[in-house]
C-alpha cells in the first residue's frame, strides 16, 4: 500500500478523494496525518480530536473487498481490523455497531466509509494520546506508526466478512446490549436478536446497514 504522511490536513478522507481525483487510482493508498483540523464524524459531525493522535484514510478498489461481505458492512469490517490490532497489544477496546471504537462506555475513536466510482474510501480516527481536553483515550501505548504498520499487515491478510464477523459478533453480544445507535436520526437502542450475519441490523422488518 502506497503511504503519504503529511503534518497537518483538514481531513484525511477529503484529501486522499480530492488526490485520486486528479491523479486517479493505480493502487492502494493511504493517507497519514499528525493532526486533523476538520475531521468527518457520522452523520455529518465534526470529530474533534487532538494533535498527535491517529488520523488516517485509505482508499482500496472492490477486488481487494472480502467477496462474503456487503459493502454497505464495510464500517464494521475495517472497524474490527483494526480492533484486532488494538485487542493483540492488550486493549480492551471493542466495536459499538456499526463504527465506533469504545472502551468501557467511553468513545475513543470512529470509522467512516465512502464508495465511490467502484473505490471504497476509509477513513478512522482514534484517541491514542492523554487528552487536555477531557476526550477518552486508548488503554495501552502504542504509537501511529506501530498500530500503522500492524494494521497495513492484518489488511494484507485478507480475512473473509465471515472470519472478522465472528469475532464482531462475540464482542457484540458481550458488550453492544441496551446500547443505542442512530438510524434515519433516531436513537434506536440495540439487541442481540438485531444483528444479522451481513452486519445490518434489522429493525422493523428492514435491514440497515453501515455504510458511512
């Protein structure tokens, strides 16, 4: 995977789009900054996050996509990726479905993804440093660059949907009870029964999915 590591950027995801634009896809790439000063959150949210945390976004073409998984479940399977790295240096971070990265009851972090022209963008920040201004953060030490070149490898890996889902669900079942999520704006609140093994939930006789 092609890397570009830059100081400061507005957002990721905005910059890495706005460079296949004008010079198209050839391989996977990824977008690295040090800070991020107008970060995207769900649902059109602004996420704040401090300088020297991790701010990334990649953008890969469907062929490298799991053949098992629906796109619009690509939050949750990028999402757990990336947990896995986190849960093998000892966090106990886990995923609040679709996208968000928790531990305890406390948000550390977030996903967000974006298809267009058959290229699937992703884009995550995550809370890795002790914050002045009161955000939670991720229990154990690890720097952007270690949890950079571990994620990269695990991606290499290509994990079927029905691999990473597995352990979605084990998490999920444990941990994502009587939470809520927000469909169509309203608060929905979460139950096992819920999750259905393309990664929607389904609510009202509808599947919905994550795709953000």
């Amino acid at each position: 995977m092609d890397k570009i590591y830059l100081n400061s950027v507005n957002s990721t995801q905005e910059y890495l789009v706005n460079y296949i634009s004008k010079n198209g896809y050839k391989n996977p790439m990824m977008i690295i900054a040090n800070e991020q000063t107008n970060g995207k959150g769900s649902r059109d949210n602004h996420w704040i996050c401090e300088k020297g945390n991790l701010f990334f976004s990649f953008v890969v073409d469907t062929s490298y996509l799991p053949k098992d998984m629906k796109i619009e479940s690509s939050s949750i399977y990028f999402s757990c990726l990336l947990n896995m790295v986190l849960e093998q240096n000892g966090s106990k971070s886990y995923i609040k479905w679709p996208n968000d990265f928790y531990i305890n009851d406390d948000k550390i972090g977030g996903t967000m993804t974006y298809f267009k022209s058959k290229l699937l963008y992703c884009g995550i920040g995550l809370n890795i440093i002790k914050s002045n201004i009161g955000l939670k953060s991720l229990d154990i030490d690890m720097t952007q660059y270690q949890i950079i070149d571990q994620f990269i490898k695990i991606l290499s890996k290509n994990h079927t949907w029905a691999f990473v889902f597995n352990k979605f669900m084990v998490k999920y079942n444990l941990l994502n009870e009587n939470k809520k999520t927000t469909i169509n704006n309203k608060q929905i609140k979460i139950t096992q029964d819920m999750l259905q093994a393309d990664g929607s939930l389904l609510i009202n006789n509808k599947k919905e999915y994550s795709l953000r």
